[in-house]
C-alpha cells in the first residue's frame, strides 16, 4: 500500500494526515470535475506533482493549513483546498488552484492528501464526514477512483516529478544569480527548497 499516515508535530494527534502520490495519471478530468461539483466523496487535496519538490515543501503547505483550520482563519472552504492555497505565494485562490490543483489534460502526475478531522470538530460542518475512514478506506477509494501507479511520497520520487520551469516562474525564482551559480544539484535543489518555503510563508505580508 502506499498511502502513508503521518503525524505533524505541533498538530493535535487526533488530526490525522494521509499522503500519496500516483504517476502517470489518466483520468485528471474526472477527478477535476468532482472537485468542481463539490462531491463529497473526493474530499481531499489533488496537487499537481509538478510544482512539488520535496516532501518538507508538501507538509509545510499541510501544516499551514491545518494551523490555519484550528486557529479559525481558513481562506477557503475546508482544509483541503486551503492545502492547495497554502503553497500560493499570494492570496489569490484562483491562482493557486490553476498553478498547483490538478489541471485536465495537463497533470500527469498527482500528490494527495487526506486530512481527517475528529469528530467533535467544528470544521466538519465544511464537510461531509460522517465517519471517520481508515487508512484501507482511503486507499481503496482513491485506488478505484485514480487512474495511476501508486508511489511512496518519497523525495527520489518526488525529485522526478518536479517541472523546475514551473517551480522557478511560480516561487520567481529566475534570475536568482545565487541559485544560477550552484553546480552541484543537490545543493540547488534543498537552496531552492528554502526559497520556496520562505515565500510560502511570507504570503499576503
């Protein structure tokens, strides 16, 4: 299986996050259209693989989301869609779902998140959930659902997926002659990595 369950630290343990990746993915339209239809069966965050580059980059747009849902200040409706907006570098939610959400006939290669909520969570009123699904649950659901080849959500996997082009003109990272001097690419990759996740978290400053 790979779907991985984890724990953010600084988030309360009854908040559960799930993570996976899937390659290759053929059926973005569908999956895009019940995000457009509000079906509460596809409660999660589809992110375009491309525009990740490392797991530290994925959970830090996690953690400021859930951050964002137990303060009381989501910008969006639920959890899921703030995930998509939390990597924006700006305020703007149209921006954010077209740069980072899943694109029809573009995203190839998806990232998805599953947040669980308790149950005596107010947020659920945002969402449907009646009962809380185990990790077997979400796995088979997204398995039937998404047409792609499950993946570890791993950094090596990760490092394939990622359009630099898209990363650099998305976070302004062009230009940049500090990151243009670097030769060895696993340097560039963790320098960019503190760029990326300084301008997530400088957003609407």
């Amino acid at each position: 299986m790979s779907l991985e369950k984890l724990h953010l630290e600084h988030i309360p343990l009854e908040y559960q996050v799930y993570l996976g990746l899937f390659r290759n993915v053929a059926n973005a339209d569908f999956l895009h259209k019940q995000l457009l239809s509000r079906n509460s069966e596809f409660e999660y965050a589809f992110i375009d693989a491309s525009t990740i580059i490392s797991r530290i980059h994925l959970l830090s747009a996690v953690y400021s989301a859930i951050n964002s849902l137990l303060n009381g200040s989501l910008r969006t409706p639920n959890v899921h869609s703030e995930i998509v907006m939390s990597l924006n570098t700006n305020n703007n939610i149209s921006d954010a779902y077209r740069r980072w959400g899943i694109t029809p006939g573009k995203t190839r290669d998806l990232v998805v998140v599953k947040v669980i909520l308790p149950p005596n969570s107010t947020a659920n009123q945002n969402l449907s959930q009646t009962q809380t699904p185990d990790e077997q649950t979400i796995y088979g659901h997204l398995e039937q659902h998404v047409q792609g080849t499950p993946t570890p959500v791993t950094d090596e996997e990760l490092a394939q997926t990622t359009d630099w082009a898209k990363v650099r003109k998305y976070y302004r990272l062009n230009g940049i002659q500090s990151l243009d001097k670097i030769s060895d690419e696993r340097e560039k990759r963790k320098q960019c990595e503190s760029l990326v996740i300084v301008g997530m978290a400088l957003r609407g400053l």
